[in-house]
C-alpha cells in the first residue's frame, strides 16, 4: 500500500481529524471503504506501534494511507513510501 506522511500545518489544518478527534502520532487517514475508520493496524517498519485509522482525506483513494507525524518536517521526511499493513481489529 502506499504510504504517505502528513501533517496539515502546511495548509493551515487547525489539527481536527474526520472523527472529531485532535491529529495524534498514530493517526491514519484512510479510505473507509478500503479500511474503515477505527481499525487499528500495524505499519510496516514502525515495530509494534498500532496505528489507528482515524481520518479520510480528498486525495486518499483506493490502496493508499496518510500517517500523521507530528511535523512538517517528519511527514516531508518520510514522503511516500510502499509499506505493508496489517489490519489487527
């Protein structure tokens, strides 16, 4: 799956996710009828962190996730990246 980082303060995001929540490290946007939103998954090369998908986004279509990372600079970093991912709940 391809794996992208964001962290909105690019565009201004005041930091609200699609459920309502405030954006947190293990925050994943999802296209719900690929994962639903409120699976918690592990990411490949993350170890045993559990990710939760948590938000949806315009351009996250089909095979594809949006991790949240707590800077600009962390999501520029990682970029975009084919990962494996394993959905646990």
């Amino acid at each position: 799956m391809l794996a992208t980082g964001y962290n909105g303060a690019e565009f201004g995001s005041a930091g609200y996710m699609a459920n309502g929540q405030h954006v947190y490290w293990g925050a994943v946007a999802v296209d719900p009828t690929v994962i639903p939103l409120g699976s918690r998954m592990y990411i490949q090369g993350f170890g045993d962190k559990v990710f939760v998908a948590s938000d949806t986004g315009s351009a996250i279509k089909g095979n594809r996730i949006d991790i949240w990372f707590p800077t600009v600079q962390d999501a520029l970093n990682f970029g975009g990246q084919t990962r494996t991912i394993t959905l646990i709940s």
